[in-house]
C-alpha cells in the first residue's frame, strides 16, 4: 500500500471527550478525472469539507488529515445513539464517479487501510459503514457497485443471513434497523431502501420475508450502541 501525504486544512479535534475513532465510513467522490479534483478540493479551506484518506483508482493511498483529529466528511446523520459522526469516524473517500466499477487495485488498497486502521483502533466489522448508511435518502455512496461482501468475507464488514424471515411489518422492520445502527429520522421507504443500498443492491418492491430475514439477524448478531447516551 502506497500511502502519500496531501494534507488538508479543514480538520478540527474530536468533540464530546472522544479522542480516537470507533467508525470508519466510506464515501466515494462523485467527480471524473481521477483523484486530482477531488484532492483539490478537499484540501480548499473554503470548502469547508475534508476525508482522512483518498484512494485512487490505481491504489494509491493519500493522506489527507491525521486519524486522531476530526475531518469534515459525514455531515448530517445518525448511525446508533450519534449524531455527531465526525467526531466517531475515519473517512475514506474512494475516487469514483458514481457510476463505474470499483478497480480491484484501488479495493487491494481500500482492504490494507481499513484492516490497518480497524486494527490499531480496535475497530470490529459492525463499525464499518457506508456513508448512505448514516445519512438514507441524503446520501447514495458508496453506492450499487460497491462490494461490502467482499469486505465481510475478509472480516472487515458484517454480512447478514438472508434466509427468510417474518411476515413483513414496516415497524417490526424499524425496530430491528434502529438496533443495528439505522436511526436516521426517515420515512418507512427511505429506510428500506437504504437497508438494501448496502446488503440487497438490486432488490425493487415491497419490504418482504428477505429484508426481515437480514435485519433481524443484523439487529441479533451485531447490534449498535442504541443504548449509549446521544453525542
């Protein structure tokens, strides 16, 4: 992994007492061009928005703000009892357009970061998340495309059994959503959909026995901080 230094002034401390992540969030750019422009532009003071690291689309890693400060890159969201996702997180943004596959050399580097970071942090498989994840209807990335089952089966991302489970039931489906982490304040299709972004990409229509089936083992198996005081 080929780590380079770009650093970027848009950073602050961790607040609410935190002084290391326990989150690693992923992104993608959203911009043509390669890694350039978007390097350019979070490292703009007036953009006012920032990542920990930047991958490209051939690997290379750069490095943008220390680990241990607080980057400018989830913005509004909520992921289990916090708000302030800045303060818990790393975040990686991945150079991508949005549309287009991610290069297998540009997930080699994406799977040696987060190891690395996950490891020194202490950081488990269920803190590994999508940046869509904490902010549904908001925010799309790291989109379709991006592989999370790769990340689970190196144990570096959770995964559910999708076996079928109860009768569908918008509340029921909630309840076990807001346990594994998904607290946004969205509506019943907003939050499906987001559900499905991450572990059922290509799925369409109605909440059914699959999507009850995998948040119910999510919710069972890797539960979220629910229970820890809002921050």
């Amino acid at each position: 992994m080929t780590v380079v230094d770009r650093p970027s002034p848009n950073h602050g401390p961790r607040r609410d007492g935190r002084t290391r992540p326990d989150l690693v969030m992923i992104h993608y750019t959203a911009m043509q061009g390669g890694p350039e422009p978007a390097l350019t532009r979070l490292c703009l003071p007036e953009a006012e928005v920032s990542a920990h690291y930047l991958i490209g689309e051939c690997g290379t890693v750069f490095r943008l703000v220390e680990e241990m400060a607080r980057a400018w890159h989830a913005g509004a969201g909520c992921w289990g009892a916090s708000s302030d996702l800045n303060s818990r997180s790393v975040g990686i943004e991945l150079s991508n357009d949005g549309f287009s596959p991610f290069p297998a050399a540009q997930m080699d580097a994406l799977e040696d970061l987060v190891g690395d970071i996950c490891r020194r942090h202490g950081i488990g498989p269920a803190g590994l998340i999508g940046h869509s994840d904490a902010a549904p209807g908001r925010k799309i990335d790291p989109g379709r495309r991006f592989d999370w089952r790769r990340l689970a089966r190196r144990g570096l991302a959770v995964w559910p059994d999708a076996e079928p489970g109860d009768a569908p039931d918008a509340a029921g489906f909630r309840a076990l959503a807001q346990m594994a982490g998904y607290t946004a304040d969205v509506d019943d299709g907003t939050l499906l959909g987001a559900v499905r972004l991450r572990f059922r990409p290509w799925a369409s229509g109605p909440l059914d026995r699959v999507d009850m089936g995998l948040i119910a083992d999510l919710a069972a198996r890797f539960p979220v901080d629910a229970g820890e005081a809002a921050v």
